[in-house]
C-alpha cells in the first residue's frame, strides 16, 4: 500500500484585507520556494485557500502567513494521500473569497452561531430545525446529512433566491424557523448565515469546520452523515476519518462522475461525461483529448504520476 506523503491543508479567514493585492506575489513566491502546490484566492474581505506538499512545506506556508497579526489566528484541516493532489501553484485576486453576489453580507459581523461537531447530531435532531444543505447539486447528490433539505443550485450564488422562495423557511404564527446549515469546510455557510441573520433570522447555527471537521472528529457508529464528501481535488471524495473515497472525476467539468457514467457512450477519459458531453464543443474535445493523450504519453514513461487538471476550483 503506498505511504500517503502529501499533506493537503484547508483553511479560511472572512478579515479586512485592504492591502490584499500586494500579498499575491511574495506569496505566491514563498508557496514556489518550498514546492507546496494549490490555490489561494484573496479578497479584501480575507483568503480562502487549499495546498498541498510535503508536511513541512505546507507547516511553512502556514506559519508565513499566521506571522502576519490579521491571521495569526488561521485555522485549518489537514489530511494526507498518496498522489499529488495539485499539480501547479495559484494565487487568484478576487471580489469575494466565495461567491454570494450580495452586497453587504458581511461574516465577520453577522454569521450564524457556530456549533462544534460534537454537539451537531443533538441540533439536527431536534423537531424544530430546518437543516440545509448550501452546497452544489452534484456535492449533495454524493452525501448529506440525514434530513438535510437539497436546494438543487447549481452554484453557490443561488442560494439567495432559493432563500427568498423556498416554503421550508416560511415564517410560522409570525417567527421564522430556526435554520442550521452545512458545508464542505465552512466557509460558505458563513455567508449563508450571514445572509439568513440580514433576512431577519434570529437562530441560525452554523456546523463548526465544515463536514470535513465533523468527518475527523464524529465516530462513524455515531455519524448521521451519509455517503461522502466531495472535495475539490484530486481526492475528489473523502469519508469518515478523512479516508480517500472511491468516487473518480470527469476530467471535462469536473463533477464526481454518477454510477454507470463509465458505461455511458458519452462518457470519454479526459474529456467528458453524460453530464457535461454536450456542454463541450467539438473543438474543445479535440483539445482534452490532446491533453488527455499527452498525460498518457508522459504517464508511460513513469514521469508524471497525476493527470493534467483542465481547471482549479475551491
């Protein structure tokens, strides 16, 4: 079995960053230097950031960015695997670290109370709680939490409206519902809260780090976690214990691929799958198809030990 060496960190910061544009190349240039690979977006409104490398590496980046006093107090969620989970560094200047399109929903005032994993199941449990799901369709359609609501958004930046028209939060005998949300690692569900409270919800909870916290710290005989947790790397899926799943990835959108979508006519390696095969123009196929043959190429001569990703997502 080989020896997981790669070290992924997830981390988040909703923080005032007025100079968040002069940080993207010394950053950048420190991530190069010790060979650590992924993605950082930063705002003004904080960063947002997924990488991977060896354990020191990554340890160092951390602690290059918690010397600087606005986020010295960063959290993050570690897990490691086998293979290369990036395969290129990226630092992306951005209007929001995760993208709501509301103006003046602000976390680092107004998110929901947060609720550590431990305490999670007895929350979901009670009656009285309206639990929802904030992520995308295709997460959600590999596991959720049991009882969770699906709002069936495409992206992130649906929920809103999906909020405003959705019978589940209707008001009852004049007070609206008391409302708990999830997500991958929790940074959407600081802005969902945020945008619930804005809305006039007085008691929304939020699950502390996400699934992928509740995944490391809740016993699977305990767990009302069902399925597994679509992550945006090459892992594609995690479960309890932050164990690699078995879930692939079409290499065109970059969705989890659904059972039998290997059996599919439409489904080509590297290119695409039933659900994104006529998204593609031709001209576009003819292209991964080239990247696709070039990564087997390279792979042949056991120089490259991952596939070339078409695109980066956090």
């Amino acid at each position: 079995m080989p020896i997981p060496i790669y070290l992924t960190a997830a981390f988040y910061k909703f923080v005032e960053l007025a100079d968040f544009e002069d940080r993207k190349e010394p950053l950048l240039a420190f991530c190069q230097q010790h060979g650590v690979k992924g993605t950082i977006l930063l705002a003004r409104e904080g960063i947002n950031s997924t990488i991977a490398g060896a354990a020191d590496d990554v340890h160092a980046v951390l602690s290059y960015l918690r010397s600087d006093p606005l986020l010295s107090d960063l959290q993050h969620k570690e897990a490691f695997s086998d293979r290369a989970p990036f395969n290129r560094m990226k630092v992306h200047l951005k209007r929001e670290i995760v993208t709501m399109g509301v103006p003046g929903v602000d976390p680092t005032r107004m998110a929901g109370t947060y609720v550590k994993p431990e305490d999670w199941n007895d929350l979901i449990s009670a009656p009285d709680v309206v639990l929802v799901d904030t992520r995308n369709d295709y997460e959600v359609a590999i596991g959720t939490f049991t009882g969770a609501i699906d709002p069936l958004i495409k992206t992130f930046s649906e929920l809103p409206t999906w909020i405003q028209q959705a019978e589940q939060l209707r008001s009852s005998s004049g007070k609206k519902p008391k409302v708990a949300m999830f997500c991958t690692g929790g940074i959407r569900c600081e802005k969902s809260t945020a945008y619930l409270r804005a809305q006039g919800f007085d008691e929304v909870y939020h699950l502390e780090g996400g699934i992928l916290k509740y995944l490391e710290t809740v016993p699977p005989e305990q767990s009302q976690w069902q399925g597994t947790c679509f992550v945006f790397d090459e892992r594609v899926s995690v479960d309890h214990g932050l164990v690699q799943g078995t879930h692939k990835l079409c290499r065109g959108c970059r969705m989890p691929l659904e059972d039998g979508a290997q059996e599919s006519p439409m489904f080509e390696p590297g290119v695409s799958c039933p659900r994104c095969h006529a998204t593609t123009s031709e001209t576009q196929k003819r292209r991964a198809r080239e990247r696709q043959r070039q990564w087997e190429l390279t792979k042949a001569r056991d120089t490259l030990a991952t596939p070339p990703l078409q695109r980066s997502v956090i």
